[in-house]
C-alpha cells in the first residue's frame, strides 16, 4: 500500500453495459452494486473492469471518509474494503460502516496481503464477512462476492417470504406458520452449509501450505515466502540467508525405533528450531527430516553462522522420546542472497548443495555456499550422464593385465581392469568413476557387463590362463550376482574353474551372512575366490577363518615400499606365511623391479602382477603379450 496522504476524495461510477457472464445473473431486475475502496488507482481500476465484465455496477472510493459518505447516500450489495490506507485505514472504515449497517445488511469483504493475518483476525472479529489476499485472485474474489452477495439476497427473500406470510389470511394461518417453520429450517440449514464450506475452505488453504505433522510451513509456503523476500532484496537491498538443515541418524531412529517415534521426534525438533528464531524468521518442513529457514533483516553471515551452530547445539542434545533417549544430529547449509543474480530455486539449490558438503565433511557442522559446490554438481551430473550414455553406446572397455607364476614362469591368469573410452577425455580410470557408478546404481550394469566380455574374451585364450574379475559390494546387495555369473559362464563356454572373483573386505563387513552364502554358491560352481587389497583393513585375517579364499592379493601399498621399510617387508613376510598355512595361494600386486620380484620370491609369494612384466593391455593385444612373455625368460634368481 502507498504511504502518501490522500487530499482529494476520489468517486468514480461504473455502469456497465450488460454482458454474458459466470459470475452473478445479468438478467436479474436488479444489479447488484459493489463498492470498491483502495488508495491505489490501478488496483480499483483493475478490480472495476472486470467486475464490470460480470455484470457488476461498481462505484470506487479512494479512501475510508468517502466511501462512508456514499454509504450514507446510497445502497450498494457489497463492499471490498482494503485494510492498509492512508488517513483512516481499512479497520477504522469498518467500525465506522459497522456503526450503521450490519454485517447481513452490507457484507464487507476485507482486501491484505498475506503478511496482514493480524488484521484479519481483528477484522473479521469487528464484523468483516470475509477476507481475500493480495495479489487477488480474481476468481476466488469474484466467488466470494458472489456467495456473500447470494447470502444477503437469500435473507432479504427469506423477510420478503415472512412478510408476505404475515399479511395472509387468517384462515391461511396454520398453512403460514408451517410455511414459515420450513422457511426458518431450510435458512438455517443453508446458514450451516455455508458456515461448513467456509470452514472447509479455509481447513483447505490452512492444509495447502502447512506439515500436518509439525505444524509449520511447507515447501509451497516456503517457496512464496522466499520469493517475496527476494523480490523485496530487489527493490531495497537488506541482507537475506537461508539455512538448509538435514537431521544426521534420523534413518536410524526410524529404522530401530519406528516411524511412530520418529514422528514424534520430529515434532519434537520443530518445537526447538522455533524456541530459537526470531519473529522475523521464517521455518518450513520441507519433508523427511529436513528444514529450512528463511533469516530476514540481520547482519550476514554472522547471523547466519550463528543460529547455524546454535541449531546445531540444540539439536544435538539427547531427548526423551516416548521414553526412549533419543540422539540425532544437524548439518547446516547456508546460502547468502546478493541481489540482481539469485532466484528462488537457485536461493534453495545453493543451501541445499552446502548441506550436503557439511555431510560430506563429517556431519554435526555447517557450510557456507560457495559458486564451486554448484561447479561441482554440475561436473557430476554430465559425468552421470556420460557414463549411462556410454553404458548403452558400449563406451567401456576391458584392459587386462598378467599374472605371472613365480615358480612355474608361466602367465596363470589375466585381471581384467575396467576402462572407460570418454569421447572427449580419453580413457578414464576406474578410480575416478567407479565411485560414481556405485552412488548411481550403475555399478550392478557395469559389472554385468563386465563379467559377461571377460568370460568371452577368456575362451580366446589357451585353456591353462584363467580371468580375474573384480567385484563391487553392491553387485551382492543389489544384484543376483550368483545368477549373473552363471549366466556369463554359459553363454561363454567358460569353464568355471577358468573364472576368478576378486573381492575386498567390505563385501563381508555388510551383511556377511547372506554375502558368505553366495560366496560359498560360486565356489561350488567351481569358481575361485580372491581377497584383494589383503592387509588394508581391520579384520583380514579374521576373514581367512570365515571363508576358504584361493588367493590372496597383497596390496601395492606394501610392495612399494618392500625394499626401504621394514614394517612393509614384515607384513608382506606374515601375509605369505599365512598364505603357506592355509594353503592359500599369495599374490603381490604393483611389481615394478626385478629387485622386489626377488625379493618377493624370497620370502614365498606365489604369483606377481604389475608393470615389471607388462601394464594392462587391449583385448587385442592379450595374444601378442602372452607370446611375448613365453619368449622371455623369466629367471627367479636362486635363494
């Protein structure tokens, strides 16, 4: 609403010219006649022109005096009453018409802007019959009008009926009192279906924009709440922030506890993260468990940071839960509006995308939004593109490199290394976009593929050279891989005994029971096992007890440094005395040198794999370097 005094009362009468319409009936005797009151010119202007279009007489008024003057002068069927006007405003006019004519008399129809409530309660406590919000939906103001105005008719024939029934016959009087009673019923049950559908209505709009469980705003409210704070920031610069919160363990509550409790926990969080706002503050539950919260008005990013770790604090803290001790945690993402370059789902976007980089970084913390997380976002979602893009266009290839036999000098199988053919970047290792097919769910695909071309490729090859695959945890939780890989077997002609399967500790730290199964399912085909990266984790030794591995890969790591460091030369030592106990054939990967082939000879290690005798080669080239290997000599110095 403009702030500027008004000087010179402003009365303008529309009498349209009649025209078909969906509002009230044009070809009623008498039209009804509405009363438009706003400071602001363009708003009556608009308002007046198409109510004009349904069949309306409007008359405007551009301030409270006014508008009362023509009150006192003339009858209208209804008043649009603005709330924020200069001189007296719109509850002031109110009282004023109040004063003289009630509610069923004149229905007075209150215009505010969303952020008014306060005076719409006021209002319609002071007789006001019903409100609409700006900007007007003009359908929704034109149905309103119509009911209040349908209302008011409606009674004025109900006092014409009883009148009428008044002046009847004596004789008649029986009939008239019936008549009367059927009247009074049937106007108090249209008085209660309106009154219900008014409530239903408004149940209606509360439920659009609110989280039945919590209570506050959700993600549609949010989004209007923000994108008028935005629009303002645009007009009159003043700081703006939005926090992103993401509870952390809130899955494992629901998983352990319930979803019961975790609703309850919830609510719970709800009535803590609004204890802490200011009343300037706006808070949406966006669904799940997370939160969002609009900071308007206070120095940035110091407010910012500080309610972020203030949440963070608050959230934290262990909670009694229907008589469970709950403990959950916060992550915090902040964005910092700058105005003439930001929009609303770019504003929440960039909140989102620090959320998750406080995920990333450890959880129970907050991160600021920097343009390099959207970088980021954008550079993984073409890498996701491409390689499902690839997949189908068969943009992945096999390269395979040699195991060598220490004792026998002969080449006993080739691992088969996943490369991805990029149109633009050449080959990319499977270092850089494994992970990412794992997040993606495109690692089950990968490996499906990956087993099939192997086997394939395998039966090229002379009977004695097995294939070496590895696997990923996920093709076991996710995955038939059982089915797969026999699948692959057959369709190849492969001979289970030609087939390796190297896996890491994680595929027995997850579920170990059912993964051991399947394990235990491969090797009865025929299948040999292998644990890769032997050495690295927590428990590989405890894993030897649990299955009965073929092989056991001793990981780079260790071999790199085998000739400089002691440590490392102890461990690959125990790893072969473990392989020789549990008749478990050892094999070091990374062998550069013929000084730590030697050495790996020395101290046991049955087979070798890496640069020293080849890197991994094309499917092409697997015939040529097995030919060249045989005519080599490998020599294994004597001990």
């Amino acid at each position: 609403m403009t702030t500027s005094n008004a000087t010179t009362p402003l009365v303008i009468v529309l009498r349209p010219e009649p025209a078909k319409s969906n509002g009230v009936d044009v070809r009623a005797s008498v039209r009804p006649r509405l009363l438009i009151v706003d400071d602001i010119a363009d708003n009556r202007t608009i308002l007046t022109r198409r109510f004009e279009r349904h069949g309306f007489d409007v008359v405007e008024a551009d301030n409270g005096l006014t508008a009362i003057e023509l009150i006192d002068r003339e009858p209208f069927d209804l008043v649009l009453l603005d709330v924020m006007m200069p001189g007296i405003d719109g509850i002031e006019t109110l009282k004023r018409i109040r004063s003289r004519k009630s509610a069923s008399a004149l229905p007075i129809i209150m215009v505010t802007a969303k952020s008014e409530s306060d005076n719409i309660v006021e209002a319609l406590e002071l007789g006001a019959n019903d409100y609409v919000t700006k900007p007007v939906d003009f359908a929704v103001a034109l149905a309103r009008v119509n009911t209040q105005i349908g209302r008011k008719r409606a009674e004025q024939q109900v006092l014409l009926a009883n009148q009428e029934l008044r002046d009847a016959n004596e004789d008649l009087e029986r009939r008239v009192e019936e008549r009367t009673r059927r009247l009074v019923d049937a106007n108090q049950r249209l008085k209660v279906e309106i009154a219900d559908r008014e409530e239903s209505q408004a149940r209606s709009q509360y439920l659009a924009y609110h989280d039945s469980l919590t209570g506050l705003g959700n993600r549609l409210l949010f989004k209007e709440q923000l994108e008028e704070a935005l629009n303002e920031v645009s007009v009159t610069p003043h700081p703006l922030a939005v926090l992103f919160l993401d509870l952390d363990g809130f899955k494992a509550v629901n998983d352990t506890l319930g979803h019961s409790i975790g609703d309850l926990l919830l609510k719970s969080v709800a009535s803590k993260l609004r204890d802490v706002l200011q009343p300037t503050d706006r808070i949406a539950r966006l669904g799940g468990d997370e939160f969002a919260i609009l900071q308007i008005s206070a120095a940035q990013p110091a407010s910012s940071i500080a309610l972020a770790e203030k949440i963070i604090e608050i959230i934290g803290q262990s909670c009694r839960v229907d008589g469970h001790d709950v403990t959950v945690g916060a992550s915090v993402g902040i964005a910092i509006a700058h105005p003439g370059n930001i929009n609303t789902e770019t504003f929440l976007k960039s909140a989102d995308l620090a959320m998750y980089r406080a995920k990333s970084e450890g959880r129970g913390t907050h991160r600021m939004f920097d343009p390099e997380m959207d970088a980021i976002v954008q550079a993984r979602r073409i890498l996701e593109r491409d390689m499902r893009t690839s997949l189908a266009q068969d943009g992945f290839k096999l390269f395979y490199q040699p195991l060598v036999n220490l004792q026998t000098k002969k080449v006993t199988a080739f691992e088969a290394l996943m490369r991805w053919d990029h149109p633009e970047r050449g080959i990319v290792l499977p270092s850089e976009f494994i992970p990412v097919a794992e997040e993606m769910g495109l690692i089950v695909q990968l490996g499906q593929w990956a087993l099939r071309h192997a086997c394939a490729e395998a039966m090229k090859w002379p009977d004695q050279i097995s294939v070496s695959v590895n696997l990923s945890p996920l093709q076991f939780s996710k995955g038939n891989l059982v089915s797969t890989v026999v699948s692959a077997l057959a369709s190849s002609g492969l001979p289970a005994s030609r087939l390796e399967l190297e896996i890491t500790e994680s595929v027995l730290l997850e579920k170990s029971e059912r993964n051991i199964a399947s394990l235990n399912q491969l090797r009865d085909l025929g299948v040999r096992i292998s644990m890769d990266d032997f050495g690295t984790g927590y428990s590989s030794i405890g894993y030897l007890r649990s299955f009965p591995f073929d092989k056991i890969k001793i990981d780079q790591s260790f071999v790199r440094d085998l000739l400089v460091d002691q440590g490392s030369l102890a461990i690959v030592r125990a790893i072969t005395g473990l392989g020789v106990s549990f008749g478990i054939t050892t094999t070091a990967e990374g062998v550069e040198t013929e000084e730590q082939m030697r050495c790996l000879n020395l101290e046991g290690c049955i087979e070798v794999q890496g640069y020293l005798y080849s890197e991994p080669v094309a499917a092409h080239e697997v015939a040529k370097l097995i030919e060249s290997l045989v005519d080599r000599q490998l020599r294994v110095p004597a001990l």
